[in-house]
C-alpha cells in the first residue's frame, strides 16, 4: 500500500479518536464539532481530509444521512479514492435516488470497470432520465458485445444529442450481427479501441473469446487493450502465439505488445516474422522499418519505410514515414 495513503488513513483514525473521546467527556454537548459550519469551512479551504472526518464522526454519533453519505462518497472521489465512494453513494441512492448522485455513481463504477453494477446505476438513472444521451451512450457502449438489439435502441436515443451522434452512428453500423459471431464482436472491439475506449474494448475481446476459445486475433487484441491500460498482457500472447504462429498478424500485434513493454530486440524479431509470412502488407514493413530504426540500423529502416511506399501504392500516409524518417537523418555531405 502506498505509504501517503498508510499515514493519511492513521492520522485519519487518531482524529476520530480524539473526537470520540471528546464527545464521551462531555455528552451534554449536541457535538463536538459545528459541522455545518466546519464541513463547508474545510471544504472552501481544501482540507478534503479533515471535513472526511467530521463527516464520518458526525455520522458515528448520530447516524448516516442521505446528505451525509453524498458528502463523504464526493469527498472520497475528490481524495482519488473512488472504490471508498461507491458504497456511499450506493447508499444515497437506496435512500433517495437522483440524477446527479446516480450519475455520479455510474461514473465510478465505469472507471472500475464493475461492469454488471455500472449497467444496473445506468439503468436505474435512465428510468429518471429516459431520454439522457449519456446514459444511453454509456449503456450502448456496455451491451453492443452481448446484446446487439438492445444497444441499437440506446444509441439511436444517443443519437439525438450532437455529442455522440457520429460515434452512435458508426456504432450502429456494426451491431447488425448476430450476437453469438465472435468476428463481429472483435470488430466492435476494434471500433471502441481505436476511439480510447479500452476498458470497453477489452470487454468486447474478451466476449469474442469466450464465443470462441481459439480465436487467436481475439486474444492478441485483448492483449493490446490491456497493454493500454497498464495491464499485464502476457499471457493473452502467450496464447495468441501458441493458437496461430503462422499468422502474420498475429506476430504484428505481438510486435506492437513487445515494443509497447520496450523490448526492442524481440519486437524487431516478430515484426520480421509478420513481413516474412506477410511479405505484401506495406503496415507490417512500415512497422518494421520504425524496429530497425530503434535499434538504429538506419539503412535497414529506410529500405522497409521506401518499401512500404511501394507496396501502398505510393500512399501519402507512408510517403510521410518517409519524410520525417530523412528529416530526423539528414544525408551527409
């Protein structure tokens, strides 16, 4: 455990102690602290910690309220501890449902990637707001892998609000699938990765591979997705690898995930292999020239960067590698 967080909670701790003790002295006193006062007081200054504790010390004598629960679950948030706040705000919301508290909630949830909970808050707050465009995005996004159908009603709500209508749109585009095809459920995947979604793509990656066990491509994606959110992705490579050694893009993704990971003698390796098995896709000998450059055998890069132009068509994009590659090494005189 980090060792800031350790002492915040063990100062946290004696000061409720300290108030406790307090308020047995003198149990004539209505409390120990005004905490109305004191609460926005500490609030206003910054002092997140010590309006927590009032909060909570308050709440210990006399009970938790909805307002008491809202205040600790967005003080919680504010410390950057979300998991400490979704139990506050689950409880204001059993009390009391509303929007904000429930969005609020969503939110987090989705941040954690608790997927079943966040889609039960957004069901909950899309019954106060049916026709929220967040939330009908948000739970598109979440039931596109399983539940196609459904997905394309929400997003169509979604669609409505100038924020999301292209994505909604281009979304829509893929659901017309059956939900059991582990092919178009990678390329929703595909679609919520090249928009930053990773948690969402790594959900959908995992989908397809639980409609398919040996669909390699399925767990090489899930390995990038978890790539991009610091996650350990080796064994979804491991796999990749072991179920398709002969596919070209597979050694591609795995290229990408060993120089992601900075390990840049094997990812010049697998680039290799994904030329070798694929000698005609100028993006794996683009990739491969970007490999020897960072190894710094600058020839090697040039020729695969001009062979990339040539296998693109003359492409302006791989024209550009070009560009820059000679724009960083200028030829000497």
């Amino acid at each position: 455990m980090n060792s800031k967080v350790v002492i915040e909670r063990a100062v946290r701790l004696g000061l409720l102690l300290v108030l406790f003790l307090l308020a047995a002295c003198n149990p004539a006193s209505k409390s120990v602290i005004d905490v109305s006062y004191s609460y926005a007081d500490n609030l206003a200054a910054g002092r997140l910690l010590q309006a927590l504790f009032e909060v909570e010390a308050t709440a210990a004598r006399e009970g938790w309220t909805i307002t008491r629960h809202e205040q600790a679950a967005d003080l919680w948030d504010q410390l950057g501890d979300r998991e400490r706040a979704i139990p506050h705000w689950m409880a204001a919301a059993e009390q009391q449902p509303t929007e904000m508290g429930l969005r609020r909630l969503a939110t987090a949830l989705l941040y954690l990637q608790r997927w079943t909970e966040a889609e039960q808050a957004l069901g909950q707050l899309s019954r106060i707001v049916p026709a929220d465009a967040w939330t009908a995005y948000q739970r598109g996004l979440l039931l596109a892998p399983t539940e196609p159908a459904e997905a394309v009603k929400l997003l169509q709500t979604a669609s409505a609000d100038v924020n999301f209508v292209a994505a909604a749109r281009d979304l829509m585009l893929l659901l017309q699938h059956d939900a059991t095809n582990p092919d178009a459920i990678l390329q929703i995947g595909l679609w919520m990765a090249g928009r930053g979604f990773w948690p969402q793509a790594e959900r959908a990656f995992t989908q397809a591979i639980l409609l398919d066990g040996r669909f390699a491509e399925a767990f090489a994606y899930r390995g990038l997705a978890r790539n991009n959110q610091q996650k350990s992705a080796e064994s979804d490579f491991a796999q990749a690898v072991t179920l398709a050694p002969g596919s070209a893009h597979v050694q591609f993704l795995y290229g990408l995930h060993l120089r992601l990971n900075e390990q840049v003698e094997n990812s010049l390796t697998a680039f290799i292999t994904a030329t070798r098995l694929d000698p005609t896709n100028p993006a794996y000998a683009a990739e491969l020239g970007a490999a020897y450059e960072r190894v710094g055998d600058l020839v090697q890069a040039r020729q695969w960067l001009l062979r990339a132009v040539d296998l693109a068509g003359g492409d302006a994009r791989f024209q550009q590698f070009v560009a820059e590659f000679d724009a960083r090494y200028p030829p000497t005189s």
